[in-house]
C-alpha cells in the first residue's frame, strides 16, 4: 500500500543537514547556547524579511503572544478581541494577563475574522485585536485595521501560520502594531524544538519586549518588573536563519501543491480552500470541507493517507473557557468549519504522484457514497 504522511521534515533536514551539523558545532564550540550572536543574526535577518525594523526571538510563538499583550499593557479586566478558530495559544495568551477573549465569527471563504462581525464585539473595555492569518492566508488586513484605528485600536497580527504570506503585495506582520510567529518545527518555517518571535516597527515595544523575555532585567539581577525566562536557544536561531533563505522557495513549493489539489478535486463535492487576488498565502495547511470528514478521514486513513483536523473544537467551546458563556450556535460558520475541516498532506517535498492518490482516493470515496446513495 502507497502511504502519504501528513508532514514528513525529514528529505528537508536531509538537504540542510551538513549546514546545520557545522552551525550546532560551532555553538557548541563557542558555548554561547541561549540567546547568544546565533539568535541576535536570525533576529535581525527575519526583521529584514518580514521588512519591520525589530524582531525579538522568543522560545515560543505562545510566549509572544503573551508579551505583545504586555507590551500593550492589557490586563486584569480588560477585553481582546480575536476569532475561536485557531489555536487555542491566541486565548491562552489573553488569560495570561487577566484579560478576557471575545470571539467573533470567521468568514465562511476566507475563513478568517470576519470584519462584518468585528465592530459589534467591541466595548469601552476592549483594549486590543487579534486577528488570526489561519492555515497561511491574510486575514482582511485593511478592513480590520479601518475598524481598529476608528476605535483606537491596536491590532497584534497572529502569523504563526503564515511566515511569509502576502496582503496587497506586503508580507504579514507589516499591518498590526505587533506581529507574532511561532517556529514550531511543522510550520513553514520551523525550528529543531521550540521558538517563536515578536515583530514590530516600534522600538519602544521592542526593547520592553527584549527584557521580559529575559527576567525584565534592566541590568543583571536588577527586575523592575514581573519577566520571564522566554528566550531563544542559540541551536533555533542558527536553525532558523538557515531555513530562512529557503523559505520563499519552500512557500512557492506550497504553493505549487496546493494548486494540484485544487485542479484535481476541482467539481468535487468537496469544498475547496479559496484563492483572493489580494492575497498571497502560504498553505501551512490545505483544508477541504465535506459533511462526512469522519467517515473521509477514516477510510483515507484505511488506504494510508494521513490527515489532520485544524481544529475539531473551537476554543469558545472549550471546557478551559466554558465560564465565559459561549454556548453551541453563537459563532455558526466557525463551529460549522470545525466539523467539517480536514487538513490534507502538504509540504514542499510532497510528490505529485502522491498528491494524485490523495486526489484519487478522496474521488473514488465520493463516486462509491454517491452509487450507495
């Protein structure tokens, strides 16, 4: 039987291998290992290409999310807005400094937050956006920054997904006040463990950021407020500054296979992921939508295909958040997408033989419950 990974970072690393040996070996070496010249260089090349003024490696994107909401000063009693389709780190973040997530609905095409809904979420007790770049497509930038700067807003930018992407021609994490990525290894650009970063072109914010990560040390063993120990390893950086400068080519390899996808399930049932001439995405994730993922996903899995479902439960209706009072129907198109949602195999490395099987597989499955309808 053919087999299909979902993710598969092995021919990747094999590729990068002798890079990334010499670049451990030379940490190793110099003994510089957390947040030593390999973070500082990968810091100031992912600004460069993200083409902000400041980058601030961290060891998470959930950690940066957390101290963009310092930076900004939300607290206890404060409201942020931001969607409940993603990954529940963008709440958990919100919880962290005492704030409480409202969640808005999603674009049912776009999939991520809808502005139509967003001004109706906003109170005198809202102090922050947070839109979601899910599955490597730009949220409605302009839109959502229109309804942000009327209310007096700032907007931080959840990229972790979209490393690279594009909105009217200008990478993500130009268009918020802040703009936060996570390097876990299976995102687009991944690291060898856990990493993350905070960009922005506010240098204020940046140096704020660069001492909470770090104990909020003003000098050594000085603390002038509550920090964190969130910094960066010097392995990831070196890692992460290696795979940068293939990430524009992995991105268009992305690309490439997500257009397969598309021209082969094109007049299936299946619901397709939508394209937008303003936007460039990314494909982190390929997600179709059928009624019947369960039954899809099971019998994929039967033929070895591997699937992944982002994400099976919104986090409105997450038991962590069940004292806000969401209930079953209050956000439709995101509980509708969380049920029917399945991500198919992507990565630059997939083979079009490999993505034609999928294809197959997902046709015939679809021909065999039509004959038996």
């Amino acid at each position: 039987m053919e087999t299909v990974p979902y993710l598969d970072l092995r021919p990747q690393y094999r590729t990068l291998r002798s890079d990334v040996l010499k670049a451990v070996e030379e940490i190793c070496e110099s003994t510089t290992f957390a947040q030593g010249p390999a973070t500082s260089d990968f810091e100031a090349e992912f600004a460069t290409y993200c083409g902000v003024d400041h980058c601030v490696s961290l060891n998470s994107g959930t950690s940066a999310l957390h101290l963009a909401l310092r930076c900004l000063d939300v607290r206890s009693g404060d409201e942020v807005v931001a969607v409940s389709m993603t990954f529940i780190a963008t709440a958990w973040a919100i919880s962290y400094v005492g704030a409480k997530p409202v969640f808005v609905d999603i674009d049912s095409v776009r999939r991520t937050l809808d502005p139509d809904k967003l001004e109706a979420a906003i109170t005198p007790r809202t102090k922050a956006i947070i839109p979601v770049h899910l599955y490597g497509m730009p949220a409605e930038m302009d839109r959502v920054n229109a309804i942000a700067e009327r209310h007096g807003l700032p907007v931080i930018e959840d990229a972790a997904q979209a490393h690279g992407a594009k909105y009217r021609g200008k990478r993500v994490g130009q268009f918020g006040k802040i703009a936060c990525f996570s390097f876990y290894p299976g995102k687009n650009l991944g690291a060898y463990g856990e990493g993350g970063a905070l960009i922005t072109n506010d240098a204020s914010i940046a140096q704020r950021a660069r001492s909470l990560r770090d104990h909020a040390q003003s000098q050594k063993y000085f603390h002038d407020e509550i920090g964190y120990n969130y910094r960066m390893d010097s392995f990831q950086g070196a890692v992460l500054s290696i795979k940068l400068k293939h990430l524009d080519a992995w991105n268009a390899a992305r690309t490439d296979r997500a257009r397969c996808y598309t021209d082969l399930l094109k007049g299936s049932p299946y619901k397709l992921p939508a394209q937008f001439s303003d936007s460039e995405c990314v494909w982190h994730c390929y997600v179709i939508e059928t009624a019947e993922r369960d039954r899809v996903r099971s019998a994929l899995q039967d033929a070895g295909i591997q699937t992944a479902i982002h994400y099976p439960l919104p986090v409105h209706l997450q038991k962590a958040y069940a004292h806000l009072g969401y209930r079953s129907g209050d956000l439709p198109v995101t509980e509708a997408l969380c049920k029917q949602c399945l991500s198919l195999p992507i990565y630059p490395e997939l083979s079009k033989e490999k993505i034609s099987h999928v294809a197959s597989v997902l046709l015939d499955l679809e021909k065999s419950r039509t004959l038996h309808a």
